[in-house]
C-alpha cells in the first residue's frame, strides 16, 4: 500500500520510492521480535489494541504528510518539469491530485533532452520511449503527441535529504504499528484456542481474513475513491475501518489473560 | 461491561445485512459492460459479494451469540470452552 501510494499518487521517484521502503522495513523488523517479547511480559492483547489504534489515528495524518511534501499538483504546473510529466485529460476530472486533460504534450529542451532516459509514456498498451531528436540548428525538438488514454510509466519527484529520511521515519511507524499487532499474535491465537479446535476456529479464518482484507484493499479502496473523488485519501477508510472494527471487538470481548497450558 | 456485549451485539447482528446491501447496490450502481475500469468488471463484484457473504453471515451469528450473552463470561482456560 505504502509503495504504490508513493509511486502512483505522490509521483516519487522510483529509487527513492523503494529505498524509503527498504530503509523502513529494516529497521522496523526487529521490532516483530520485540513486541513478542514484551507481550510475554505484559500480556498480549493491549499491546495489539494499542497498534491498531495508533493505526486509525495516525494512517489519515501520515498519508496525508506524504501528499504535502511531494506537493505534486505544483510540480505538475512546475514549467521546469514538463519534460518529465505527462500532462493529459479531460479537464473534468482529477486522479490523485494528478490533473488529467486529452491533450499529452512532452517538451524538451537540450538539457532534459540529455537526462531524460528515464521520461518513458505508456500508451494504450504501447511503450513510446523518450521523444529524441535534434533539428538543424542542433536544438531540442519539441514534439506533441494527442492521444484518448494515457499514464506515466513512473515519475520524478526527488525528495530533499531531509524528507527523504522523514518518509523513512513515517512508514517506519506505519511498520511499527504493524509489529505491534503482529509480533504477539500468532501466540495470542494459540493461547486462546485448544488444540483440537485450533485449526477450523484459528488457522483457516486467520488466512483467509488475512487474504481476504488485505487483498481487496485495492478494489474497496478504488471503489471509495471513485464514490468520493473529491478525497485523495478516501480509500484509506477501509483498512481504518476495519482496524477500528477488531479494536472495539479486542477490547470488549477479548481478555488479556495469557493460558500457559497451549497444549491442551 | 456484559450491556456494552449485549447491545453491540446488535449492532454486529445488523452490520452482516448492512454491508451485504452496500456491496449489492454499490455492484448494481457500478457494473457497466461498456464501462473500462475495474470497478465496472462484474466478475469482481461476484467475487467480493461471494467472499463477504460468509464473513457478513459470521458477524451476524457473532452479534446473536454476543445478544445472548455468549461473552458474559469468557474462557481463561481450554476447559471452559
């Protein structure tokens, strides 16, 4: 989710993009361990309703953070930029903070020209590479391509160093919200169900909500975006929803008792 | 804290039809054959409804066991299930 965000709505840097996730899921790793030692300590469960809540809380701030600091409906409009956006659409509508026309129009001037291995455009199932060529005089062409449907491959917003580790501390926490609901569960769930009843009432619902939420994320969060286009961040409301849905159930109808006889 | 149980589990009893409604109209509002995006596919509405209906039937059996007051008292050990 955090990738995909990164890349498709803030417009960042593909290499940044992904060192930002390395960085952040290296150094939030060990915390999985950490948080299952601790349950050990204190019980299980509060640990795990604190994560989600600082999930619901923080998700829609974080999320939004990102939007801000790669600001990218004015580096959209950044002439300096033209040659690494793709400025398309139908004037009606706006995808991400992405403002999309029908018109595509790729400008270069000599400098861009020389750097822009990286300005690819998929269209319609095609992949132009980047516009080349030099007239007579030795200036950059400019060249305009109209088409009905388009997308960049990927884009250009280069974070400064400083927020580029600030996103690295961000989807750190996001992680660490992550370990905190993860590092105790799976001894959780097996203190909590018998053996002879552990797999039919523990391990097939866990997978298949495991499957199940994660894996529509994409489609709900789509469909939310579609219905309220007006919020960028809409679509968050799903995985928030249904973390605040576990959180009130894990804390009403769940004890923090740890049963040391899992062998039963 | 067993009142909280009881009348949330109303709410979970309701919430199984609630969200089955939702994902039927959202499908009947969104399914169009000339329409291109994902969201206009039916087969992934068939699919989501497919998988939610369970979960939504789940919720509701777990609203009328938390109406009941199945969860007044909750197991500390194997033996109390």
């Amino acid at each position: 989710m955090h990738k995909s965000f990164l890349e498709n709505s803030c417009k960042l840097d593909f290499e940044q993009s992904r060192t930002i996730m390395l960085w952040s899921i290296a150094l939030a790793t060990p915390f999985f361990v950490f948080f299952g030692w601790l349950s050990d300590k204190i019980g299980r469960k509060w640990i795990m309703m604190a994560g989600m809540l600082l999930g619901i809380i923080c998700y829609r701030p974080i999320f939004s953070q990102f939007l801000q600091d790669t600001n990218v409906k004015a580096w959209v409009k950044d002439e300096s930029n033209t040659s690494r956006v793709l400025i398309s659409s139908d004037s009606s509508r706006q995808e991400n903070n992405f403002i999309v026309q029908n018109v595509y129009q790729y400008s270069y001037n000599e400098n861009k020209f020389t750097q822009s291995t990286r300005d690819t455009v998929y269209i319609e199932g095609t992949v132009y590479p980047p516009l080349t060529g030099l007239d007579e005089a030795g200036a950059a062409q400019v060249n305009t391509v109209e088409v009905a449907d388009a997308k960049p491959l990927y884009s250009n917003v280069i974070l400064s160093s400083s927020s580029y580790w600030k996103f690295v501390a961000l989807v750190w926490l996001m992680i660490i919200f992550v370990t905190m609901v993860y590092g105790p569960i799976a001894a959780f769930l097996v203190e909590m169900f018998p053996t002879r009843i552990r797999y039919t009432s523990m391990s097939l619902p866990y997978h298949i909500g495991n499957g199940v939420f994660g894996g529509l994320v994409p489609f709900i969060g789509l469909l939310l975006t579609t219905t309220f286009p007006a919020d960028p961040l809409v679509g968050l409301w799903y995985p928030i929803g249904v973390a605040a849905l576990c959180l009130v159930i894990g804390t009403i109808y769940l004890r923090n008792k740890i049963d040391e006889n899992v062998n039963d | 804290m067993n009142n909280i149980k009881k009348i949330l589990g109303l709410v979970w009893l309701l919430a199984g039809p609630v969200l089955i409604y939702f994902l039927v109209s959202g499908a009947i509002e969104n399914i169009d054959p000339a329409g291109k995006k994902e969201i206009n596919n039916p087969v992934i509405w068939c699919i989501i409804i497919l998988i939610f209906l369970p979960i939504a039937i789940g919720i509701s059996i777990f609203g009328w066991y938390a109406w009941k007051n199945e969860y007044d008292h909750l197991p500390e050990e194997s033996s109390d299930l």
